[in-house]
C-alpha cells in the first residue's frame, strides 16, 4: 500500500483572536447552527490546522479549525463546529456569499475571511488530500485501499475502494441543510459534518458496514476525513476516538430527492403507491443487511420498560410546552400503556442497528427507478450513544409513515387518501423484501407513531406554527379508541 502523504501543519495561537469577533456574528445565522436564539459569547479552539499557508504573496490561504461556542444558559462546554476558514486580501463578487468579514485584528488583520466551501481551490484540496490518503496536522484523509496499492479485495466493498479521480468541478449545494455539501463533477458528492460530536459517527459507520454487506441500497464511503482526539487538556468531553468531519461517497447522477418526487406526483394528481412499494422494499433491505453485519439484540420486559418510560417522559415534557396536547393525553399515553402491557404479558421485540431519522428526504431515487437511502447521522439533537444503540425496525417505519403524511398534508385541499394508499403500499413493500408486514404488530407501530407525532408537535409549535396542524391531525387519530 502506498503511505499517506504526512505533513505538519501549525497555525498562530492567536488565529481565534483574528476570527472571534466576526464568528460571533455569523456563525449564528448559518442553517446549521444548533444554538439559534443565544448569543455565542466566546470560542474555545479544539483544534486548528493550516491547509493551504498564508503568506504575503499566497493569494489564497485555508483553515480547517474545530472550535466550541460558548452560549450563556447552554449546560455543558459548548457545541463542537467544523469550519473551513478560506482567507484572502479581498473577495471576487462570486464569492460574496461566502463573506465572513474582514479581519481588522490578531495575525490575519487586513485579510478577508469567508467560508472556504463556496471556493473550488479548497474544495480541490479536500478532494486531493483524500485521493492520496494525506495526514496534515491532526486531519486524517482516508479511503478504502486501492488494489493495485496492495492493500488486497476488501470482501464486499465494491466499487468504494480504488482510485479517486483528481481534478473534478468541485459545486457546493447551496440548499438548506443541517450539514455542507459538495459536489465534485457529478461522481463524488463529500458531505462535511459542521456539528461535531467526539466518537464512532453513524453516518460513517453504517454505510461502510452496508458496504461491506455488499446492500445496494446505500452509496458506499469512498473516502472520509478524521481528526484525531486533541492532546491532554482539550477536555473531558473530547473522546479518545476523535472526530468524524466527512464522508465521500458516488453522487447519485439525476437522482430525485424523494420529498420533491412525492410532492411532484401530488400535485399532478399522480399515483405514488409503486414508488412508496418499491422504497418499502427498499427500506426492508438496508434493515436484513444491517442485521447481518451487526449484533442484534432481544427486547423483552426489563428492556422495553425504559423504552415506554421515555416516550411517557416525552410525551409530558410535550403537553407542557404545547397545551393543545393536554386533551390529547390520554389517549396517546394509552399507545405506550399497550406496548408495556404486552411486554408485560411475555412478548418480546428483535433490536438492530437501524437509519434513526428515516423520512422521505432522506432517500433517493435514481433514473433506472431505484431507491437508495441517505444520510445515517441520526437525530442530530440525540447524543451519539443513544443514536448508536440497536432498536426495533418499527422506528424507522414510524418515521416514514409520518412523512407520507407530512406530504398529503402539504398540498391544498389535503390528501389523507393519497397518505393511506401510500402507507399501505410502503408496509407491503417492506413485507415482500422482508417477509413481515409492520402491520401485524400494530401496537409497536402505533407507539413509534405516537412518539414521532408529540415530538413534531413540539417542533412545529416552536419552529413552524404553520404546520402545527400536520401533527396535530395525527394526534387526534393516534389518541382515539380502538
């Protein structure tokens, strides 16, 4: 195998001294930034490491820099933010929505910043830093082994080993979502991770274990970006096992995000049934070879006693903050009464690694008709253990059925019709591939839909009270008898 491009890269002690004030202003109003509605009263550096150098004639210098976010009334030490920090002497006009600010203390004072990921030379260094498998500072670019590099057939990792083709039109997506995106000349789409949580990232770990699994139905990690654990002293919330920052994998030419699709086909008056048929099956079988490639466990009553208790917490914790819940509660807490009294009498669950944030945003479907599914991070809100821990199959099911009734609800007049037919067809979907309806276990099903509903409530009522009225339909049906 061919060693990694090594080198050191060091970087002023006072470079955060240049960049706090600015961050303070912008970094609040990015999308991604959890911490919206406190302001962000300092910095604490994790680690920073210099790409490209600055210098008096470089026209162009990079930082990649992780730093904590002190936010007044936030317990802990702060949110963990991944940020790629491009300098110059001023901006070209396409770069203008990128603008950070401009520097006018510490060691870059006169220089302007700006997000880097908007700039294609660092998006090219992203991409050449992980063809060669390059160490710079405490980054990590990594890949699957080439096999004409030696490193032999990883058994089942297809098409995600070998070369990455350098010198690809690097794009970054400019639609909203929680995390960056880039895409490099339709082959490679790299998706950075900008609030980051020391420790094994799902979104890593389980399309490497579907890959490996030889399932389909996830792009398999071309390559990743690491960083190591800071040294002693970086705090007791840093793990041993660092950061997972990125992960590379075939960009999916044409594919239709599967939100977009459903709401498409809704508006032309369009049947959706075989689309949500062939994502049940789809669904089914990223579960079967999450199952395979790993541990699963038994649900019974000690196990499931928690399980109830939290969706209970929850669903008080909800009534609280949204009183139009309260008359609501009852019958909703009955949903969770059911599963406890059953666990109670003797039933037992199977418990598997699963997505975790399962919707119809979260899956593509290619031009051939094929679905995959994306994105395995989990809730970002949930901590990284908890997204890590195995769980009935029923969770992911839950999600999308929500979500098909997210999209029926989208639309003037509604189309409860349109969600039940597509409900049905995923549940069969997912029964042909894996040969058990969801169906049959409808009081599982129904408290995953109960869980998921109180938690929408919250979000819309805090976030879109315009589409409060979504969940709240779903509530009034999950807390009715019978």
């Amino acid at each position: 195998m061919s060693e990694a491009a090594t080198r050191s890269a060091t970087t002023s002690p006072d470079l955060l001294t240049s960049l706090d004030p600015l961050l303070r202003e912008w970094l609040p109003r990015q999308r991604w930034f959890a911490g919206k509605g406190r302001p962000v009263t300092g910095f604490a550096l994790v680690a920073a490491t210099e790409l490209l150098p600055v210098t008096v004639t470089a026209p162009l210098g990079l930082y990649h820099l992780l730093v904590r976010a002190h936010q007044p009334a936030l317990q802990g030490p702060g949110d963990c933010y991944q940020l790629l920090i491009g300098v110059r002497e001023a901006l070209p006009p396409r770069l203008a929505p990128a603008l950070i600010g401009h520097v006018d203390r510490g060691p870059l004072t006169g220089r302007t910043v700006y997000d880097a990921l908007y700039d294609a030379r660092p998006a090219d260094v992203l991409l050449e830093a992980m063809r060669t498998r390059a160490r710079i500072g405490a980054l990590r670019f990594d890949r699957e082994p080439d096999p004409a590099d030696g490193g032999g057939d990883k058994a089942g990792a297809g098409d995600a080993g070998g070369r990455i083709r350098a010198g690809l039109v690097a794009r970054v997506v400019t639609a909203e979502q929680s995390n960056s995106s880039i895409v490099y000349g339709d082959t490679y789409i790299l998706k950075l991770l900008r609030r980051v949580i020391p420790g094994v990232n799902p979104d890593l770990e389980l399309p490497l274990a579907l890959a490996r699994e030889g399932c389909p139905r996830v792009p398999a990690p071309v390559a990743w970006i690491h960083a190591d654990a800071p040294e002693a002293g970086g705090g007791a919330e840093d793990s041993a096992e660092g950061y997972v920052l990125g992960v590379l994998q075939p960009f999916v030419r044409g594919a239709s995000d599967g939100w977009e699709l459903a709401l498409r086909e809704l508006a032309k008056g369009e049947d959706f049934s075989e689309e949500a048929r062939a994502l049940g099956r789809a669904t089914a079988e990223v579960h079967l070879a999450l199952a395979r490639a790993l541990p699963t466990v038994t649900l019974g009553h000690a196990q499931l006693r928690p399980l109830v208790d939290g969706m209970t917490e929850r669903l008080e914790a909800a009534v609280q903050a949204v009183p139009a819940l309260h008359p609501y509660a009852p019958g909703l807490r009955s949903a969770y009464e059911a599963l406890a009294d059953l666990a109670a009498e003797g039933q037992t669950w199977t418990a598997q690694r699963i997505h975790g944030d399962l919707h119809l945003g979260q899956c593509l479907r290619s031009p051939s008709g094929e679905w995959s599914l994306i994105d395995f991070e989990g809730e970002p809100s949930k901590p990284l253990a908890e997204r890590r821990l195995p769980q009935p199959v029923a969770r992911d099911i839950a999600g999308m059925l929500r979500s098909f009734d997210y999209a029926a609800h989208s639309l003037r007049p509604h189309h409860p019709g349109w969600a039940a037919v597509c409900r049905a067809a995923y549940c069969a979907g997912y029964s042909e591939a894996s040969g058990r309806d969801p169906r049959t276990d409808p009081v599982l099903l129904r408290a995953y839909e109960t869980d998921k509903a109180v938690y929408e409530v919250v979000y819309e009522a805090r976030h879109r009270p315009d589409w409060l009225p979504v969940p709240m339909s779903a509530v009034r049906r999950l807390a009715a008898p019978g």
